[in-house]
C-alpha cells in the first residue's frame, strides 16, 4: 500500500494561488509583491516561500528554510509536553466515626501526598444505616480540609453521591512549584570534574629482581 500523503500545516511556493504576497522577515525587504516575484526572492537565497497568514489580504508571507521551521516547531511541542506534568490524583477513605488517632494518621499522608504536588480525592464511606450521620461526615471532611488549609485549596465542597460524601483538594501553586523544584537534581555550585587517575605501570613479567647467577665452579685440575 502507498504512504498516505501527509498534508503540510502551511501552503508553501508553488502551492501558494495568490496573485500577490505581503513579505515580512529580516532577510527580505518586506512589502507587497507579486507571488512570483517573491518566490524568486525565496529561491535566489535557496529558501522557500511560506504562507503564514492565508486570510490577510493579501496573505502574508515569509523566506525561511522550511524544513527548519519544522523542525524547531517540532522540538517547541516536545519541550511543552515534557514540562506538562501528569496530575496524581491519591484516594483517602474516612468512615463516620474514624477516632481522631486515625484522623491525624490519615492528614499526615495528605501532607505528603500534596508536598509531593498530588492532588486528593478524600470521602467518608457510609456503610448500612450509617447514612444518617451524613451531617457527622461532612463535619469530618470539612474538618480534614482545614486541617491542610496551610497545602492544599479545596477544589469541591463536600458533596453527597450514593453511598459516599466527596471531598476534592488541590494543592497550592506555591507547592506545587516547590515539588517541582526538588524533583531536580541540582549539581553543587563548586563541583569540578575529577582529574583522571595517572594508570600506573604495567609490570614487565622479564623485571623481576633476582639473585646474580652463582659463578661457574673452578676446574679441579687448575
């Protein structure tokens, strides 16, 4: 099967149909030309014509090396979406009557959860007849959330659906920032790269120290 064509974001030299072009850049004299004009222009500096302004009059162009363009449009979108960070979002669960041992427990690893920039998704699970302290809940939850008023903003009020009262908390943006701070590793200031070790010498296995050879002995008949 032939490759599906892909169709280019931007009309550029000859599939540009106007009769006349609004040349703007820094390597050009900017102005209004005729199409071909400008496309020779383009061409006299082995560069291209590109479109971007279809619905000025007339459309505005610009000289510039198209697949360069491409290319730093390319690398813009990765950069923006490796600095878009992925939202966390981290359940906890409260009963009506959780005992204020297990409400500390459960605020110490909110704290956690949001210094780490995660949001929070807390609810209290009425279970049976208990969802008639629905009021006891929205206490609790209320509770919670200003327990963490110094980390956290309160993105949805308490709120009753079926059996469980919801409550969502963001964290500030002042802590976000912080989590994304220490989530980079930064090299000490005064950090120089070490010098390479000198390789010692390799041994010659003929450069050992010996004893000189013992003399030949004496003829007896001398």
């Amino acid at each position: 099967m032939p490759r599906q064509q892909v169709e280019e974001p931007f009309k550029i030299n000859q599939k540009i149909t106007a009769r006349e072009v609004r040349l703007v850049g820094d390597n050009v004299e900017q102005g209004v030309y005729p199409t071909d004009q400008a496309r020779k222009m383009a061409q006299e500096q082995n560069l291209d014509l590109v479109e971007i302004s279809p619905t000025a009059t007339p459309p505005v162009c610009r000289v510039i090396d198209y697949s360069k363009f491409k290319y730093e449009q390319k690398k813009k979108t990765r950069e923006l979406k490796a600095k878009q960070t992925k939202v966390v979002l981290k359940e906890i669960r409260f009963g009506p009557n959780t005992d204020e041992h297990d409400f500390a427990f459960k605020v110490k690893h909110a704290q956690e959860f949001l210094r780490e920039g995660a949001k929070i998704k807390s609810y209290v699970h009425f279970v049976g007849r208990s969802i008639v302290f629905k009021e006891r809940g929205e206490i609790l939850l209320l509770k919670f959330a200003q327990a963490l008023e110094d980390l956290a903003k309160v993105e949805q009020l308490p709120k009753l659906e079926g059996k469980r009262m919801f409550l969502y908390l963001a964290p500030k943006a002042a802590v976000v920032a912080k989590a994304a701070a220490s989530a980079k590793p930064a090299a000490p200031a005064d950090a120089k790269p070490k010098a390479p070790k000198p390789a010692e010498p390799k041994a010659d296995a003929t450069d050992k120290t010996s004893e000189p050879a013992p003399a030949p002995a004496a003829d007896a008949a001398e």
